[in-house]
C-alpha cells in the first residue's frame, strides 16, 4: 500500500469535528486533549480544507521531532512570534536557522552557564532580601506568578547585558519588554485577528493594525526595537563587547564561514532569548510552588534536602547533583504541568506515522502535556510525585516520553539553563520561605503559548529564616571560569 492508500488518523466527522472546531475558538488546550483522550496518540480533523493532526503518544512525537523532522516545520501559530522574533532562533527556518543555532549554541556550555548561575543566584539573593519578600509580615498574601516572572526576568536580563543591568539598560529594557509581551500574549488570545489575516489581501500584520489593541502592540514593539537599536549601537562602539550573551553575540564569528552576526540578527536573539527564557521558568517556577503547597511530604523533604545541602551558603552549579529531591520536584513540575504544552509543525510533504496518512500541508500540533500524562509510561500521570525523576526511577523510562524542552534539532537551546535555573532559586527560596496556597483557593491554568496560572497565583508566605546578604556574595567573574 503506498502512502496516499493509507487511510487518515481517526477523529470527529461531520457535526463532531464543527463542534471540535467550535470550542477550539474559547480554549485550545481543552478540545485537543480530549480529542487525544478519545481517538488515541495520533487523531485527524478537517476544517475547511485544512487538515489538522493532534499527536499526543511519544512515538508518533519521535516521529515528526526526530526521525523525520525534515519533512516538517514549524507551525502556523509561529506567525505572530515571527513579528517579534524576526529571524531570531525560536521562528527561523532553514539555512538561516542553521546559521545561527551553530553560533550560539557554544554560548549555553558549561563554562559560560557557570557565570549565569552566578547572576541567578545573586539575582534571587536580592529578591529574598529586598521587594516583595523581605519585611512581609508572615501569612501575607504574594501574587507569586508575578513575583517568579518578574525574578526570571530580571536573570535573564542579566545574562544577556550583564554590567549594563545595574544602569539605563534596564531600566528602559524591562518596561518595553514587558508591554510587548503582556500585549502580545493578549494578541495570541484574538482568534479573529488569525482568521481575518487568512483573507484575501491579508496578512497578519495588517490584520493586527486593525484593533486598537494591535495598534498597541506594534508601537510597544517599535519602541522595544528602538531601545535595543540603541543599545547594540552603544556596545559596538566599546572596545571590548564584554561576555555577558550580548557581548558574545558581538563577538561571535562562524567558524565555517568567518562570518559575524548582523546587529538585526543580534537584535532577534536578544528579543528571543528574553521571551522565550522568562516565561518559561518562571510559570515552571510558580507551578513547582503550587503543587509543593499541595503536596506537605515532597515539600518538607525539599526543605530538609535544602538545608543540609545549603546551610548558610549559596549554591553553585556543582550543587545540582547534591540536589536530586529538588530537581525531581521541579522535573515532576515540568511533566504535569509543562508550561510549553504544545509545539506546531507543518508538513512539507505527505508522510505516514503509525500506519496513518498525514497529507502534505497538514497542520500537526504536537501535546506535550498529553505525551507526560501517557499511564502506560506513567502511573497515576495525574499524581504529583518527584520520585519519579530520582536517578534510580528513571531508568528504562522511552526518553521522549518525557519532553519540556521539546526534542530533534530544535529542542529548547536553553534547557540546562532553564534546569539549573528552575533548581538553584527552588532551594534558595525554598531554604528561606514557605508559600501555601490559601484554603479552597482554586487555580485556573491559561493555556496560550505558555501555560500560566489565569488569574496569578496569589499565596500565603511564611518566613523560613531571614534571607541570604548580597553583598556579601561573589560577582560574577568569567575570568574564573
Ligand atoms: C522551563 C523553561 C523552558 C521550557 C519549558 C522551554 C521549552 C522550549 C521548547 C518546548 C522549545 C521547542 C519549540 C519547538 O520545537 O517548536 C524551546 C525552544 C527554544 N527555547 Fe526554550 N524553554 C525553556 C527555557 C528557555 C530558556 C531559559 C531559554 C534561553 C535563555 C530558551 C530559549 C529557547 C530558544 C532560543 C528556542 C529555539 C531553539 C531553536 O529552534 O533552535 N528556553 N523551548
């Protein structure tokens, strides 16, 4: 039987799939993971002409990640990020992408991520000592979904400007950054800014011009380019470009080609590793702290994990194999509540997967939050329990059956990072403070491109012991890598 012979995954037909198709206008996540539910790992419905494949078992995931990612790329949801990204590594294609992942992926090893643990954990040092948390009275309430996003921000911030930070770099960064992505996130939510582009004539950056909302956007992004048009302008002009990211990116230069970044291209990196490194973290972050709330035997054995690890000190990348209860509880945070639930292909040719017919063009949506929920990999998948991740648990675990950071060549550049990261600021807080959520408090998750707490995620917050001094901490020195 040849390819075009095989018959199209199963899924709802006829008034079925326009129900599907309905509901997927108020919630994407919910209609998708029921279709996974209902017609198994690899389910297919049709929308005016358009085929659109839920892929949600592991093997078939392989499949368009891995084995065959050629005949893939990324999805049509990637349209808008594109406006923001540019060309930058998250929503590029091709040659371009290629270009770029092999500059800068030496920038995430271990000798540089060494130096960022340094701004993490100082980072954290003085949010433990100063706003929100430090003077608080015990059983105050903290919005700490705010407080994670605007930690996580600020490390990567530091990371990518370094010595700028304590100067004008942040301080007009930060605000600009954040109108664009509170905007932006909005503009993700406008269903009928996507149709109204798929007309005749339209494209999605008109069709964002026409809400005022949109309008918004496009001039929160203007003044964010202009900003950081300023800023690489300023550093290139320095004799030495530094070695926080930024500095490294000026100084990068192909060694197959000699080539260097262009300043654009600097400048779509910058906005991507700020969008997609903060976010990120910090709902694993905010998410970690509400499943611990609800889970006292995992959080006291982190507190104790903590606090004959740390002691008065703080940590250090080193520490995260004297970590492994810590790590788990953020790992098992990452399974069930992943905050990128989802990653979209397009298919460039027609292809089969498990015996299916996926045809040319098809629009797949890969569930990562139905992958970590699969029961034949994971009993209970509805349980929050971190020994699933100590060492010895995992093994003869499929390695794709778990996949935060996505897999194949795209996966997540920043995934160590984003680990050591999510690890060290939940001991360091953990060893200081104690968040619970308040009694029949009930958190509604937000599915847009990441998945984040809808309405915050207010908490109580008790002191554990003062916090850490900054001062007293080391700089972040390179030199002693
Ligand atoms: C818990 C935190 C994080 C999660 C869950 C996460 C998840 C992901 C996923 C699933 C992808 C793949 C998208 C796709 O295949 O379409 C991705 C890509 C990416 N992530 Fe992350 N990420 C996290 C943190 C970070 C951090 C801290 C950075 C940078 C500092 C970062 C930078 C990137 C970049 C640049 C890409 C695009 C890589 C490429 O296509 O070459 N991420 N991330």
């Amino acid at each position: 039987m040849t390819v075009n012979e095989k018959p199209l995954p199963p899924g709802p037909r006829g008034i079925d799939a326009a129900k599907f198709l309905f509901n997927s206008t108020r919630d994407f996540k919910k209609p998708m993971s029921e279709m996974a539910i209902e017609y198994g790992e690899i389910a297919h419905v049709r929308n005016r002409g358009r085929d659109f494949i839920v892929v949600s078992g592991h093997e078939a995931a392989k499949h368009v990640l891995i084995t065959n990612q050629d005949n893939y790329r990324k999805g049509l949801e990637y349209e808008l990020l594109r406006i923001v990204l540019g060309e930058g590594l998250l929503t590029s294609e091709g040659e371009t992408w290629r270009k770029q992942r092999r500059l800068v992926q030496p920038m995430f090893a271990k000798r540089y991520l060494k130096n960022f643990t340094a701004h993490m954990t100082r980072a954290t040092a003085e949010v433990l000592e100063g706003e929100p948390f430090a003077d608080l009275p015990d059983g105050e309430v903290v919005d700490i979904s705010e407080a994670m996003m605007a930690l996580t921000l600020d490390i990567v911030g530091r990371a990518l400007f370094g010595a700028d930070l304590s100067g004008k770099t942040a301080r007009k960064v930060g605000p600009a950054m954040n109108d664009v992505l509170s905007l932006g996130t909005k503009m993700t939510r406008r269903l009928p800014t996507f149709v109204l582009a798929h007309m005749p004539g339209m494209n999605l950056k008109k069709a964002i011009s026409v809400n005022p909302e949109g309008r918004r956007f496009q001039r929160a992004l203007e003044d964010l380019k202009s900003v950081i048009d300023e800023l690489l302008a300023e550093r290139s002009r320095q004799a030495d470009p530094g070695d926080d990211l930024v500095g490294l990116m000026l100084s990068a230069r192909d060694e197959e080609t000699g080539e260097t970044m262009s300043r654009e291209q600097i400048g779509d990196e910058l906005m991507t590793f700020m969008l997609a490194g903060h976010e990120t973290t910090s709902n694993a972050l905010a998410w970690t702290w509400r499943r611990l709330s609800l889970n006292p035997a995992a959080r006291e054995r982190l507190f104790e994990e903590v606090d004959t690890v740390l002691g008065d000190r703080i940590p250090d990348m080193d520490d995260m194999d004297r970590l492994p209860w810590t790590r788990a509880c953020v790992e098992e945070s990452l399974r069930i509540d992943s905050p990128v639930w989802t990653v979209g292909r397009q298919a460039l040719d027609e292809d089969e997967i498990l015996g299916y017919r996926i045809p040319k063009h098809a629009s797949l949506m890969v569930l990562i939050s139905m992958i970590h929920r699969d029961p034949r990999i994971w009993p209970n998948p509805e349980g929050y329990d971190p020994s699933r991740f100590l060492p010895e648990n995992a093994k003869g675990r499929p390695r794709h059956a778990f996949m935060p950071f996505g897999a194949g060549r795209r996966v997540c550049i920043g995934s160590t990072f984003a680990t050591v990261e999510a690890t060290l600021l939940a001991a360091m807080i953990g060893r200081h403070l104690r968040f619970d959520l308040p009694t029949g408090a009930e958190v509604e998750a937000e599915a847009s491109i990441t998945l984040r707490p809808k309405h915050g995620l207010p908490m109580l917050v008790f002191h554990r012991r003062p916090g850490p001094v900054p001062d007293e901490m080391p700089e972040p020195d390179l030199a002693a890598v």
